[in-house]
C-alpha cells in the first residue's frame, strides 16, 4: 500500500526530531514523510530540512504562517499515497504503528478511516494518561 505522512509544524523545534525519527524507525518503512513547514521562526525548517537531506522518503513543503489546517491540505495536495496519516509535529508514533494500522485495513477492505487512541505525555516521555473512546 502507498502511504503519506502529513506532518503540520510550525515552531516545533523542541519535538520535531524525536517525532520525525518515530516514523523513521517505523516497522512499516515503504511511505513518503511530507512535513509542511507553517513559517516556523525556531528554526523547525533547517531540522526538517536536514532530515530530507538525508532521506528520500522526507518532504518538505515551506510557506508562511497560515495555520496547521491550510498546511495540512497543503501536504495533503501533494500526498503521492493512496492513504494519508494524520500526524502532528509534537506527536510520537510507537515502532509498529503503521504496520498495525495497515494491517487492520488489509483485514477489513470495507474501512475507509481508521484511528487510534492518544497515550498522553509529559516533555520526559512519562505517559500521563490515555485517551478514551465509546467508538471502536
């Protein structure tokens, strides 16, 4: 399966390694990394910058600050996956998220979306709790 990544940031130089390097160490490894930059002042743009340098499979798209919305279309407009994961740029992926993910859809062809539940954490990566749903 053909997949995107979509990674919205904007001054996220803090967390922006240590969540592009959670999708590169990904047990899945065949997908595109597109992280728009929102016209980050942090110098978020040079970390991602060197990430693409170093990885084929690392996009970046640059613009002015317009909010994560318009630079998630942004990513989302020139996606080349069939599938398209919604990440953000302070977000961790655990090691076999996508395969998990891509393997649920592999069993149940009839899904158009799947999602998954958010552990919480703190800046040392200590989860502080975990996010609920009645939906399955």
């Amino acid at each position: 399966m053909d997949l995107s990544i979509v990674m919205p940031c904007y001054n996220s130089r803090d967390y922006l390694g240590t969540a592009i390097e959670s999708v590169l160490s990904q047990t899945f490894s065949d997908f595109e990394l597109i992280i728009v930059d929102d016209g980050s002042t942090d110098g978020s743009d040079e970390i991602a910058a060197r990430y693409a340098q170093r990885d084929q499979r690392v996009r970046l798209v640059s613009s002015g600050h317009q909010g994560a919305a318009v630079a998630r279309n942004q990513g989302n407009h020139v996606a080349r996956g069939s599938w398209i994961v919604v990440m953000d740029s302070d977000d961790i992926l655990l090691p076999h998220h996508l395969e998990k993910q891509l393997g649920f859809l592999s069993m149940h062809p009839e899904a158009s979306v799947v999602a998954c539940l958010p552990n919480y954490i703190n800046t040392r990566g200590r989860i502080l709790g975990r996010q609920f749903s009645e939906y399955r």
